[in-house]
C-alpha cells in the first residue's frame, strides 16, 4: 500500500505552521518552535508532539495545503510505538472491532444508508426524511477510521479494503447501485479524506448524511414546520475530514427554523467531546473538555444540544440533559421539523 500522501517541500515552506499554532491542546513558544517541532515529524524524528497529540483531526482542517500533517503524524507514532491509550485498551478494542464474517447479502435500494458499526441507530431512518431507504451496518463494514485514535494506520490499511470490498459485494454491486449514504462523518471522511491519503481506491460514491438531508428537503419543502429554537452543535472530530459540510448543516439549519447559536467551541474551534482522551484514560483532560463544552452550551440559552457523531453523544448526552439541554441527533432534529 503507497506511503501516505505528504510533500515535505510543501510542508517546509509553510510561513504559518497553522497545523500545530492552531492546536488547541499544544502549547509552543512561538512559530519558530512549532515549526522546529513540525520539521522533526517530517524527517520521521522524535518530537513532544507525538505524546502530546490528542489525535483530534484537526490539524487536517487547518492545514492550509491539504498535507495531510494528521494522517503523518499518526503514521510515525505507530512507528514509534507510541500509542496514545494503553497497549491493553489497543489490543481489546482490535479485537472487539474487528469483522466477524457474519455479512449477508443483501439487494438493496437507493438510497443505500450505511449505519456502520451502529446498528442500534438504524431507527434514526425512518419516515418522510430516508422514505425507501435501505440500511446496512455491522463490523464488517465498520469504516475503522477509528484506529487514528489509537497510532494504528497499519489497521486502517488491512481493514478498509476489506470492508470497501464486502459493501460492493454484498450490496452494491448486485443491485446496481453506485453510491452510499455516510450516517456518520466517519465513514464519510474514511471514503474521501483518509482514502485519497492512503491510496485506497473507493468503487462508490460516498454521499454525506447532510448533504442528502439538505437535497431531500428541497423535495419536500411543503412538509417542513420550523421548530424556531437554538440549538447548540457538538461538531465531532472527524467532521475536520470534511469541514465544507459543515456549511451545508448551516443551511439545513435555516430550512427547519434552527438557530444555531455562536459557541466559542464551534466551527474551526470545536473542541472534542471528551470521549477520546477518557478511551486513553487521560480523564483530567477529559473532565476539563466536558466542562467547558457544557459551560459554553448554557451560555448561548440554546434549548437542543445537537450530534452528529454517536461516541460524542454517548460521552456528553447525559451530561447535557442533566443541565436541562435536550440531546439529539441532527436526523432526528429534522425529523421533529417534518412533524414526525
């Protein structure tokens, strides 16, 4: 499988060194330090931040070239042996994420929605919004975009192939369908973002949830009554893989009467949820993210914290509730919209 895709050069010229003075988690003395820090992770050498890295994505986002600076990092951590959660966490969730050769075939109608390893959420599609839909999920066809979490691109390269592979074979291919739509960013940014890094070729087109939403409301605009309510965003992590869908959100948003209030962690400044470092057991990390999430939500007055990501829901959507903000998922939000 080819290297991932990175051009030192491109990286060397860099005057702004945005991926690591943007970082929200990693302090430098300046410019110089980052950039000092940045040209030891090009040669493949040991840099702070390697350890230091909260393997948030985001310097996927704030890289200015496309560099694909993440992706890199995670590749020489994993070199290295440095593994962001303890080797037994590593180990156990490889072995209860991984495919179980239980996949059926399946003929399938369009359009396709791909629930991932969440199966439990496949009643999130339903009525007027995914009106035909079929749904497939399971681990074996489980994105595994996960593994950037855990310095485990050598998983991602053995497994992603596999499951591009069962979802042409045991769905698409027979029923001749050419496209896919991702309920989760993860998937998305698996088959467009961390693909085109990795040389892994994609047979289908990968649709973004928010992208169908916001065409399919566009066919049924008479359907819609506008909630008129502020909603707060938790935008996840892997949504950095694809940030232009974050302004089709806004324009959902707008069509069912949802204000999404300014945050200070929002947008290009989200933080993450706090599920990640508490899987690598950095929970004082992880109790200081919930905080200021949450501070920051009730500061807005919004009535909905709104996910788009099931792991940042299942890590903040009590905590929410407790502090009398209401948890839901964006589909379902639109779902309240469409009166169902």
């Amino acid at each position: 499988m080819p290297a991932i895709k990175f051009d030192p050069e491109l990286c060397a010229s860099c005057e702004t060194v945005d991926c690591l003075m943007k970082c929200q988690y990693i302090e430098f003395a300046g410019i110089s330090d980052a950039k000092a820090e940045k040209l030891k992770i090009n040669a493949g050498e040991n840099s702070r931040v390697l350890n230091e890295c909260l393997t948030c994505y985001a310097c996927q986002e704030y890289c200015p070239f496309g560099n694909n600076p993440f992706y890199l990092l995670v590749e020489l951590q994993e070199k290295k042996g440095i593994l962001p959660a303890p080797k037994p966490i590593v180990e156990e969730q490889l072995r209860m994420m991984s495919p179980k050769g239980r996949i059926t075939r399946q003929k399938v109608r369009s359009p396709v929605v791909n629930m991932c390893a969440f199966p439990m959420l496949t009643g999130c599609v339903r009525g007027k919004l995914f009106e035909g839909a079929s749904v497939i999920s399971g681990n074996d066809i489980f994105c595994n975009i996960m593994w950037l979490h855990f310095a485990k691109n050598s998983v991602i390269r053995d497994r992603v192939p596999k499951m591009i592979d069962n979802i042409m074979s045991f769905y698409l291919k027979d029923s001749k369908i050419d496209e896919m739509v991702c309920f989760h960013d993860e998937c998305y940014g698996t088959y467009t973002s961390v693909a085109e890094a990795f040389g892994i070729s994609v047979p289908f087109k990968p649709i973004h949830l928010f992208d169908y939403i916001n065409r399919r409301l566009n066919e049924i605009p008479d359907l819609i009554k506008p909630i008129n309510e502020k909603i707060a965003y938790q935008r996840p992590c892997s949504n950095r893989l694809s940030p232009e869908t974050d302004k089709i959100l806004d324009d959902i948003f707008i069509k069912i009467g949802a204000e999404r209030v300014p945050r200070k962690h929002d947008r290009e400044n989200a933080l993450c949820c706090g599920g990640v470092p508490r899987a690598q057991q950095r929970d004082e990390l992880a109790d200081e993210l919930v905080e200021k999430n949450i501070s920051d939500m009730l500061s807005t007055g919004a009535k909905y914290c709104v996910f788009n990501c099931p792991f940042c829901m299942a890590t903040l959507g009590q905590e929410v509730a407790e502090h009398g903000l209401m948890p839901i998922l964006v589909s379902d939000l639109v779902l309240i919209a469409l009166g169902e």
